[in-house]
C-alpha cells in the first residue's frame, strides 16, 4: 500500500506551504517506505509515498501522461492494466507500473473510465491544463481515502486522516464505489452491480462457477514483483485462499522470481485455536510456514499505536487489529511486503454465526448487502491499515468485483443455514472445493466452525482486554460517558476506554463521526439485532455472543453478571431503576441514543 495526499485551491502557495504538505505527506511513510514523490502546479499539490510492489525500478510517483499535463497520484493496484494497455497503444508509457493507465485512461476516455479498472485503488488526478480535478475509491473501499476542506476554500484527500486532520475544519471517510469531479462539484457513484439494490435474485447455485471465480480472483492477486504469503488463521477462508495460491503458484510468473512454496503466516496465544489450525492446514499444503506468538500484555502495550494507525474506536476493529499489527511488523521483518487474506466472505455468504437467526432468504440476502456496503468501514480498514502500518500490503480476493457479482447473484435459499440439510454457514462455498478427487483441503477444516480473527488468536485475548479496560473506567465514567461522549456514546468500559485514546490523536468532531455506532450481536448490523429478541441483552461483537450458536458460547445464565462486571450501562440503568432514579445520566444511557459495539469481524 502506498500512501496519498492531495490538496486543490490553497491561497497559499508559498515555499512553506509546500514544506507543510511535504510535513504532513510524511505521516503516511509508514504506507509507503520506498519513496517520496511530490508535484506542485500552482495552487495544487499532489504528494506520495510508495510502496514499491509492481516496478520497483521505474514506478515512482506521481505518475503524467506524455506531456504531463494530467498528473496522478494512487494508491493500489490495477490488476488489469496489461489488458488496458493493449486498449491505448497510441499511447507512449513511461513505466512498468501497473497505476500509469489511469492518466492514459483519463486522456482517452475523460471522467467515464473508473469502472474499467480491475482492482483495489484511490487515486487523485489533475488536469493541468484547466485545473480540474478528479477523485476516486474502488468498489468496496479496500483502499482507505479521507475527503477534507480547508478555512481557506482548499479541498483534500489522503489515504488516512492523521495526513489532513489538524489543516481541515471537516473531514469524511470517501465513499466506495464513488467518484468526485471538481467541474461538477460532487460525488456520483460509478460502481452499479444488480446486488446494490438488495433485490433477491434467483440464479441458480452452480458450484463449479463459484470456484472457479475464486481461482481467478486469487491468480489475478499474485502480480508482484516482490516476495509474498497468505495470511492464514487456519479457518475456511483463509485455507482457501493459501489452498488455491499453492495450487497455481508453480504455474505462475511469480515462482520465476521467488519460488514455487508458498510462505504463510499466522499469530496467536500460545495454544490458541488459530494455530493449532494453521499448523495443520499448512503442513497439508506444504507451505513453508511462520507461527508468531504474542502475550495479552504485548496486545495491550500495542493498543495506542493500533488506534492512531487504524483511526477507529471501534471494539471489534481494535480488537482484531492488534494481532494483525502485530504479526505485519514481523512479517515485514522477514523482506516480505505483500500478502493474501481472507476478508469478505462472512459478508458475502453470511458467514457470521448470527446469520443462523435469519428468518428468510429475503432478510439474510438484504443483510449480506448490508455487510458488504459497510466493509470499507470495518474489515476493509483494519486489514489496510494494520498491514500498512508496517508497510506490508493486503490484497483480498473474496472482494474481487466479479467474484462478488457470481456470489451475490446466488438464490440466496443456498445461503440459508439449514441443519436439516446438513447446512452449516457458508455451506455453498465449502461445498464448491469439496473434491473428492483432488482435495484442496481436509473435511473438518473445510467444514470447521467460524472463529472471527479476534476470537481465534484466543478467547483470554477479549478477556484481557475486557479486564484492562475495567481498570481504567470506573462505573461514574461510564455512567456519565453521554454527557462526555454524546456522539456515538460508548455503552462498556472497554469502548470507553478505546474511545479516549482516539480522542487524543483525533479530538476535532469530524474524526468522530468517521467511525459508525450501533448495536451489534457478534458482529451482525442494527437491523440483525431484531431477528432474536434476547441479543438485545447481550449486545457484544465477539461471536461467542451467539448464544446457542457458537460451539464456546458465553454462557446464557451469566450473561447478566458478566455485563455488570463489565461496566455495561443497560445493567447499571436496571439497577437506577430500581430505587426510581430519575438522573439525566441514566436515561442517557438508555436505548434512545445510539451504542458503539461494532458492526463485524473478519
């Protein structure tokens, strides 16, 4: 991943504002190590810094046309632009990099050429020569990209927020699938598949279809040419993902460079369910694998530095990210700069325990959507910018565009969780690699039970957490935490205490309103919460909160004391009920105003 920023409309353009943008463009080298790039046309700048993983030699940014009248700052990769090139032979490149299509794009085909890119990317273009300006974000937002205006009239964008927060009165995270223009002033959206608008469809499951999507999606994401591995849990999704890496691997141009076994890395506690489980479906592949070990204290002495990388007070993000941050600065350690991981199936194939809840085709397909629209909020996020921290890049295939268009035009029927059929969650994605003939995996890993990333490292690590923050806020802070936090009021001493470290790196109201509220039962959405009315008590994204569903389920009879212990307010305003307490604290607290507990996990 690299890092971008860009800034329109300055009344200043003196030699201090540039070294302003050159200060600023620094606090996101940790994306991009290798170099710094930066242009300057009058009142417009467009900086970068680069992780080199397609062209190393001659890739630098920001990237021209042949005359450099249309300059391009970006950050991702186009998966395609060999393809695109062979569209645009008349004209002349300058490198190898996979980005330099976009200002050729731009020449040929104006505004209207976002949906011919094949990848993930956030890129900013000018137009030199009528100081126009374009701005765009992949489908999903797996690339990160922050909108800004300045007191002065300037416009902004840069791939995180610490790169624009202190120089902007508003900010807002740039929405996916979305484009800006500056002649026409606004955001439209450019990405329109048929699942958007949350229509049932009906097409028939075809298992073979599905896998072969997949396989495409993972063979497009081996284009580097630096060293790579998969990031692998042990879990389906990630097994399958280091499953069909390692099957093609030998076939592809990336072995020339590197080799034909295929590295793969997983973190836990020691004697975690994740590496018991990478072990095994490592060895099964033959991957050279790499086993990093962490403590509870270690995750917590790490947590500042997670909320100022990642920019969020989300619990389950936070939660999750840790050993994500922690595992990338080892894989870096070891030369290796970008990796596969799993992200996007539970959203695609509702492959949270709760979706075992849902009543009907119709909710499950309508909640899936919902899932994926809110990735870039979530998953999409804490795989970026945890990995990116070190500069190591993610790339993910589940949120390939044409695999999630196959996926979603799915019956959702097939989707259902049905034990009377023999339907666990994410039936018709373990279904299409079951093959007899030529395994890509072992049964019980194929059909293992969902563990989200932050529940699979180790329980005790949502336990530690839980404890550390109970150390920390007491029950008045909790209790008046509306009056403090009126936005997004958190509602557990563990999301207090996220959200006062987030405070002191990103205090400005625009940074609070970049992260979203509501309740969440083990990662579902708001709306999901109504498909069983006892998840309004016991409101935790960990997927132990599906109770009756999860194998290590909490337990249902402790779920009161466990919230009391917690510092939850729903408990602590059933106890001010009780002796008739009318304090403005404790209505507060009630279900009037909007709780942060997270909308996912991995």
């Amino acid at each position: 991943m690299c890092g971008i920023l860009a800034v329109f409309g300055c009344t200043d353009n003196s030699q201090a504002k540039r070294s302003r943008i050159i200060e600023l463009s620094r606090r996101l080298r940790h994306r991009g190590p290798d170099w710094s790039g930066l242009h300057c046309y009058d009142d417009c700048y467009l900086a970068h810094q680069r992780l080199a993983i397609v062209d190393p030699t001659s890739g630098d940014q920001p990237l021209y046309n042949e005359d450099k009248t249309v300059v391009v700052t970006v950050n991702g990769e186009i998966y395609n632009h060999k393809e695109l090139r062979e569209k645009l032979k008349n004209h002349q490149f300058r490198t190898g990099s996979d980005c330099e299509v976009i200002a050729h794009l731009y020449e040929e085909y104006g505004e209207d050429f976002v949906h011919m890119l094949d990848g993930m990317f956030s890129f900013v273009l000018l137009d030199t020569r009528d100081k126009s300006f374009i701005a765009a974000r992949d489908a999903i937002g797996i690339t990160p990209l922050y909108m800004g205006w300045g007191l002065d009239g300037s416009v902004w964008f840069a791939s995180e927020m610490k790169a624009l927060s202190d120089d902007c009165e508003r900010f807002v995270s740039f929405l996916p699938g979305h484009i800006y223009s500056s002649k026409q002033g606004a955001l439209r959206r450019w990405y329109n598949p048929p699942w958007y608008l949350e229509q049932i469809p009906s097409t028939p499951y075809d298992p073979l279809l599905l896998r072969t999507a997949f396989e495409k999606a993972v063979l497009k994401r081996l284009m580097t040419d630096v060293p790579f591995g998969v990031l692998l849990s042990g879990g389906l999704d990630s097994s399958l993902v280091a499953a069909v890496a390692s099957r093609y691997l030998v076939e592809s141009k990336v072995a020339c460079l590197w080799g034909s076994q295929l590295h793969t890395f997983c973190i836990g506690l020691k004697g975690s369910p994740d590496l018991k489980a990478a072990r095994e479906v490592a060895d099964y592949l033959g991957t050279r694998h790499h086993e990093f070990y962490f403590t509870v204290q270690e995750g917590l002495d790490a947590l500042e530095e997670v909320i100022y990388h990642i920019e969020t007070y989300d619990v389950t993000t936070i939660r999750a990210s840790t050993p994500m941050f922690l595992m990338s600065r080892k894989i870096k350690s070891l030369g290796v700069k970008m990796v596969l991981s799993g992200e996007g199936s539970d959203e695609i194939f509702g492959g949270y325990l709760y979706f075992h809840k849902a009543p009907n085709k119709e909710e499950f397909h309508q909640e899936t959507c919902r899932k994926i629209k809110a990735l870039h909020l979530y998953d999409c996020l804490r795989a970026n910018k945890s990995t990116s921290a070190w500069g190591v890049e993610a790339r993910v295939p589940f949120l390939d565009k044409e695999f999630i268009n196959t996926a979603m035009s799915i019956d959702p029927e097939w989707k259902m969780v049905r034990p009377d059929l023999g339907r666990i969650e994410k039936w018709i994605l373990r279904n299409a690699f079951d093959d007899d003939k030529k395994p890509y995996l072992p049964k019980h890993i194929l059909y293992r039970q969902k563990e989200q990333f932050s529940d699979g490292v180790g329980y005790s690590w949502i336990d530690g957490l839980k404890d550390h923050a109970n150390k920390h806020v007491s029950d008045s802070m909790l209790m008046n935490a509306s009056f403090v936090y009126p936005e997004n009021t958190p509602t557990t001493k563990e999301g207090y205490y996220y959200r006062t470290i987030f405070e002191k790196f990103f205090p400005k109201n625009a940074a609070r309103s970049t992260v979203p509220g509501g309740p969440s039962i083990a990662c579902s959405t708001a709306k999901a919460v109504e498909w069983d009315a006892s998840w309004s008590k016991n409101l935790d994204p960990s997927g132990r909160a599906a109770l009756g569903v999860h194998a290590d389920a909490y337990e249902e009879a402790d779920t009161k004391p466990a919230n009391l212990l917690n510092g939850s307010p729903q408990e602590l305003q059933e106890s001010a009920l009780i002796v008739g307490t009318k304090d403005p604290a404790t209505r507060a607290c009630s279900g009037e105003f909007s709780v942060n507990t997270g909308l996912r996990g991995r």
